[in-house]
C-alpha cells in the first residue's frame, strides 16, 4: 500500500519562507507532487519532481530525496494569498496519484 | 492549454436518485481519466481510473455498481451515483493525465454533490 505523512497545519507570516515536509512509503513509485487547493475550489498543479533534486517555479521550490522518500514544498515571499490547503503526491504507474492528508497553510499579515 | 471541465459543479438531489457528473478534456485528448471524491478538511481519495474504450478501474472499497464510469470518447468521461443516498455526498472530482508519462494530472473544478 501507500502512505504519505504531512504536517496537518502551518502558519506564517507575510513575506516569510514556509517549508512543507513530506514522506511516504509506496510500492512503486515515478515521483512527487504537489498541489494547492483553496477552500470550495480544485487541487492546481505547482510543481513535480521525478527525479532527486530542487525544482524551481517563480516563488515554489519543490524538493525530493527517493532514497529518504521524503520531498518538500519551499514557498518564498509569502503572500495571504498562498493560504490555502497543499497537498503531496506520490505518482504510481499509469498516471496515478496518491494524495496526503493536506497541510492547511494559514498566512498571516 | 490542458483544461478539464466538469459539469455540473453543484447538485442537490434526493435520497434515492442517480446523478450524472461530465469531465470533459477541451484541448486534449485524454486517454486517461481518474476519479476523485473528497469530504470536507479531507484528502482527495482515488475512485476509480477511467480508461478510453474499455472498463474503469475501481479502487479498493469503492463500489462499482454504485458509481458507475464511462469513457466512451477521448475527451469525455461521466461518473453516475446510482441511488444516491446523504452519505454519497461530497465533492467529486475528475482529473485527466496531462503528460504522458509523468504523474501531473489536471483537475476539473469539482462537482459538489448534496443528497437530501
């Protein structure tokens, strides 16, 4: 089976720079994701890592370690507008996305 | 580019009644099609994957004669909750596979679903 952990809630400031940890345990495995989601809307894509390394997009850093099965979510210059639920992801063969529990990032002014 | 529509986004019905949810890829085809359902402060959990021209795939616990998936076109796939009852409702979510052959999905705006 597959499981992920992820910290059920964060809090920051303004400006600030929150990381968002993630480990799991899968059988199978083609990399990680991450998603945002603000409340009553869909999951948006920001960043996927395939293989070990940093990702960078704009403000959103991605990071992942297959040895450590652990990645992370770097989000830089915080704005209230990040506050909203982010989730990690394992892929599976065939497109397939196993979603964690969800961290809820509340951004404060 | 890569959108997903769902329809409709928000259904009240009764106890008892079926209920149709589209996912329709726009600007692309979509061989691939996963359904979600997701209850409030909760993670997205998988349904079922839907597969263009053959059976969808259901994931463990999930009933198939209840949610019935159909991927009849490369650009559509429908969801039906047979004899809906207050704990089907949530909110259900389709995604297709945006690139092929890496896991990053696009999602549909979810439809919410209320059963009275």
């Amino acid at each position: 089976g597959q499981s992920l952990e992820q910290p059920s809630e964060v809090t920051a400031v303004e400006g600030a720079i929150v990381q968002i940890n993630c480990t799991y345990q899968t059988s199978g495995f083609y990399g990680l994701s991450w998603y945002q989601q603000h409340d009553g809307g869909a999951p948006t894509f920001l960043s996927y890592n395939a293989l070990d390394g940093l990702e960078e997009t704009g403000r959103f850093s991605s990071f992942l370690s297959r040895s450590d099965s652990y990645g992370y979510l770097l989000l830089q210059e915080l704005q209230m507008k990040d506050s909203a639920s982010y989730f990690c992801a394992v892929g599976l063969q065939g497109g397939k996305l196993i979603f964690g529990q969800g961290t809820e990032l509340s951004v404060k002014p | 580019g890569a959108v997903v529509s769902q329809h409709p986004s928000w259904v009240i019905c009764k106890s008892g009644t079926s209920v149709k949810i589209e996912c329709r890829s726009l600007d692309f085809q979509a061989t691939t099609m996963f359904w979600y359902r997701q209850f409030p402060k909760q993670s997205l959990m998988l349904m079922a994957t839907s597969n263009e021209g053959s059976k969808a795939t259901y994931e463990q616990g999930v009933e198939k004669d209840k949610f019935l998936i159909n991927h009849a076109s490369l650009t559509l796939s429908t969801l039906t909750v047979t004899s809906a009852h207050p704990e089907d409702s949530s909110f259900y979510i389709c995604s297709a596979l945006r690139v092929p052959g890496a896991n990053v999905l696009t999602f549909g705006a979810g439809s919410r679903l209320t059963v009275l």
